[in-house]
C-alpha cells in the first residue's frame, strides 16, 4: 500500500455550499427569514473543518459562502441604523437562498418520480395495491446526512479510540470492493450495516471514504426511509 492518503473529490458530485446551508437549517429547524447567523457560521465552518479532517476535497465555492457568513456575522454586530429590512445584512443570503430552493423543490419533484418506483421497502403485494404507502417513501440522501450519520457511527465507538489518518489495513478501493460483495448478494444494504461494532475507527474511516468513492462512481445510490430514518445503499 502506498503512504498517500485517499482523497474523495466532491466536484459535480456532491451538493454545494448552499445544499450545507439549507442543510444547516432544516437540521436545526430555523426560520429562513430569521437565520442566527453567529450559529449557522460556526456550525458551517465545523463541517467544512471535518471534511478537510478526512481529506475530502470540496471546491472553492464552500470557502465563499464561509466567507460570506463571517462577514453577515460581523455586520450583524454592528449598531442597527433602522429597523428597515433592508438594513439586515441577513438580506443578501435570504433572497438567493429562497431561489436556490424553488429550483431544488422542483428538480426534486422530478426525481422523485423514479425514486419511488425502484426505492421503496414493498409490502407483501395485495391485489388491489398499486401504490407505495407513505410509510414506505424513501428520499434521496446527500452528503450532508451522510456525515451526520457517520458521526454518529463515530459517537459510538470507544472513547478512547484515536482517529489514525494513515495507511490502513485495508484500503478504501478494497473496501469498495467488499461492499461491492455484499450488495451483489443483497440488492441494497443500510449504513449502519457496513460498520461493525468491534472495528477500529480506520477501519470506520475507510468504509466512508469507500460509500463517497463509490457515490460518486455510480455504483451505489443512497436514500432514506421517511419513517424510520434508515439510510440505505442500493446498488446500480
């Protein structure tokens, strides 16, 4: 095995700055049109701070908005002139924000349409059942979930348990080719499924970077049911 750690590239792949702040917001269920802004910032920064930990390369556009946040921050710390919107610094991020999510809710009606014909959990089949029940839904996963659920893996394992960032047993293509394995047998496997219990968190690392890797190749597609929470890899 070589020395150079694995780098997963974001690039057309993955959501973009505005995917992490809309992210950011339905998870800690604010009012668009009253962001905390000192809040979103600092939890911002951490992601990109995290992703940078585990050598994800994202583009520069993150770094703007990061940019952009601080700045809204600092302004927002400045003496209120008037009680006009249009002194509310948080004004220049409201309107675009809203206008990226009118074109996300649209595409999303869109996809959605094939997701719920080949990514559902069906019932036993009954003559007269020709939908999918609501309990059933999966929604598409991104990035974003995906590191909030893999922080969780993390919170579980051992405390003392030191992250090692260097050349593992097993490497990321080889893990890929095991989870390969395991969904030409299966179909579809959950998330939590492909981190064992007892596995070091290298080996934890290695399985991520694998689930990016393979996102990104179009080998698997992520979704998660309405439900229960679950996310689950299905293999294409």
């Amino acid at each position: 095995m070589t020395d150079t750690p694995y780098q997963v590239t974001l690039e057309n792949i993955f959501e973009g700055p505005m995917d992490l702040l809309v992210h950011l917001i339905k998870k800690n269920e604010l009012n668009i049109y009253d962001i905390p802004v000192a809040l979103v910032t600092r939890q911002y920064i951490e992601y990109l701070e995290w992703m940078q930990l585990m050598n994800i390369d994202y583009a520069g556009d993150f770094l703007v908005m990061a940019s952009t946040l601080t700045q809204i921050k600092s302004r927002m710390l400045l003496p209120v002139q008037s009680e006009d919107d249009e002194d509310d610094p948080r004004q220049e991020l409201i309107k675009p924000l809203m206008e990226y999510l009118q074109l996300k809710s649209a595409a999303g009606q869109l996809a959605e349409r094939t997701l719920l014909g080949d990514d559902t959990f069906i019932r036993s089949a009954q003559p007269d059942e020709h939908l999918v029940a609501d309990e059933d839904r999966m929604i598409q996963v991104g990035l974003f979930e995906l590191i909030d659920a893999f922080q969780k893996i993390l919170d579980n394992l051992p405390s003392d348990q030191l992250v090692e960032f260097t050349p593992d047993r097993v490497s990321v293509k080889e893990r890929i080719t095991e989870i390969v394995d395991i969904l030409e047998g299966q179909g579809s496997v959950t998330f939590g499924e492909l981190f064992a219990q007892d596995a070091a968190k290298s080996e934890v690392i290695v399985t991520f970077l694998a689930i990016l890797e393979m996102v990104k190749l179009s080998l698997v597609r992520v979704a998660q049911h309405v439900q229960t929470g679950i996310i689950r890899l299905f293999y294409l």
